[in-house]
C-alpha cells in the first residue's frame, strides 16, 4: 500500500507557519522580560536615608546584619523533617571579590563534596540562613553574589568560617535546586505556589533581593530579565535553520495553477 506523497505548496505552507510561531514565541518572551524589567524600575521606591547599598558601599565594609528585619522569624519547630546535607551537584568556587580574568579561587567545594546545604540550627526559618549557603546578597553585579560558603562534613574546613566570598548565582542555584528536589516540603511550596521547578529555584535563590527591593533598599540586578535569554537564543537559531532550509529548497512561494 503506498503512502501519497505530500505536495510542496503544503509542505511549504507548513515551514512559514513554523517560522511565523516561532518568531511570535521569541517576541512574546522578548516583550514579557522588557515589561518585567521596565515596571521593575517604574515600581521601585528608594528608601529615605538611603541604603548602604544606594550608596554603594562595597560589600565587604557594609553592615549586613541591617537588613535582617526585612525578615521575621519563624517561631516554633518545623513540623517536618529535613534532609540538610546533600552532594554538591557542581563545583563551588568562591573568590575574594568579583575576578578578573587573573583572579584565583579562593576556596573551592569541589562536586560531589557533602555540605549542609540547609543548616540544622537556623533560627526562625529551616529554609534558610541569611548570607549562608545560597541564601546571598545580590552584588552591583548581575550574576555574582555575597554569601557565606556551605559547610562541610570535614572539621577543618575552610567553609566552616564566617567570612564571606563572592561566587556565581548558577552554582548557588543548582545546589537550591538539588535541595528542593530532596526535600518534599519544598517541592509541595513550589507546586502550592503554580511554580515549575526552575521559576522556583529562581525564586528562592533571591529571596533577599525580593526583600530588599520591597523595602526600598536595593534594586538588585539579579531581578531584572535577560532579554536574550538561552531560550530566546534558542529559538532564533531554530528560526535561521528553518529558513535557510526553506530558501535551499528552491521552492519558493507555491505559484497558482492557470
């Protein structure tokens, strides 16, 4: 039995239909962040005195401890149990500030190394510890945060001081997200609030950013949208491809039958 074959015009209706979908999807998302980013400035509210970090102070000489009332405590146990210490999903490199190309790690948690991702004896919230682990302050610089480093199962560990370093959001966030997957209470918070795990992870690594831009002390870089996103990327090169095959085709606009 033979299959009838498809005819170009359809075949070619088909392509620019797909080049048209993708390209509404790339200007809806581009159009979504630039929205996102623009009520982000519109809404914001700078304190009165100014913040240390309206100032600009550098971090290293500001009072951190400032702004932990932007975040009330928790009373009570929780009613649940936790899995604190888990595999560091990726490499953690830690610098004394925001390197350069000539800049040295100063401390690295290599992957798989077992850190108290969740510490035992917060007080107030289980769920995390201001300026420890991935809970950390934005920096003046997208992508890079402030943050004390996890602990170790290793007594002598570097990463059991209280001295801060400068590491990447996306390392913090895969250990955010290797957490919530190990943890059902978080996972519940996240599919409670309508979250895919990404957008929660998202979330969570910024919970003082949130506090401070609501507090009018700080409009952190790390909450403003890329709009050329690894997606948006993503999509205009699937874009390009299917055109370039669309052109090679020879095909052309399907011409009307005299």
């Amino acid at each position: 039995m033979s299959v009838p074959s498809v005819s170009k015009p359809f075949l070619w209706w088909c392509t620019v239909l797909t080049v048209i979908i993708l390209l509404c999807v790339i200007v809806y998302r581009t159009g979504a962040a630039w929205y996102h980013n623009h009520q982000l400035r519109k809404d914001f509210s700078a304190a009165v005195p100014a913040s240390p970090y309206q100032q600009g102070t550098p971090l290293e000489q500001m009072d951190l401890g400032a702004y932990s009332s932007y975040f009330p405590g928790i009373s009570g146990e929780p009613e649940y149990s936790l899995t604190h210490r888990i595999e560091a999903p990726v490499s953690l490199k830690y610098y004394t500030e925001i390197p350069t190309d000539e800049t040295a790690v100063a401390l690295e948690i290599p992957k798989g190394t077992m850190i108290e991702a969740i510490p035992e004896d917060t007080q107030g919230s289980s769920f995390y510890e201001l300026g420890y682990g991935y809970t950390s302050y934005p920096t003046y610089g997208k992508g890079w945060r402030y943050v004390r480093p996890f602990k170790t199962a290793e007594a002598a560990s570097p990463g059991l001081g209280e001295e801060y370093y400068y590491i990447k959001i996306d390392r913090l966030e895969a250990v955010l997200d290797a957490a919530i997957r190990a943890n059902k209470p978080f996972r519940a918070a996240v599919r409670q609030q309508h979250w895919t795990l990404n957008q929660g992870t998202h979330t969570f690594a910024r919970l003082i950013d949130e506090a401070l831009y609501q507090n009018g002390a700080y409009l952190s870089p790390d909450l403003f949208y890329r709009i050329l996103d690894r997606w948006n990327l993503m999509l205009l090169g699937a874009t390009a491809i299917v055109t370039v095959v669309l052109l090679r085709t020879g095909a052309g606009f399907p011409r009307a039958r005299r």
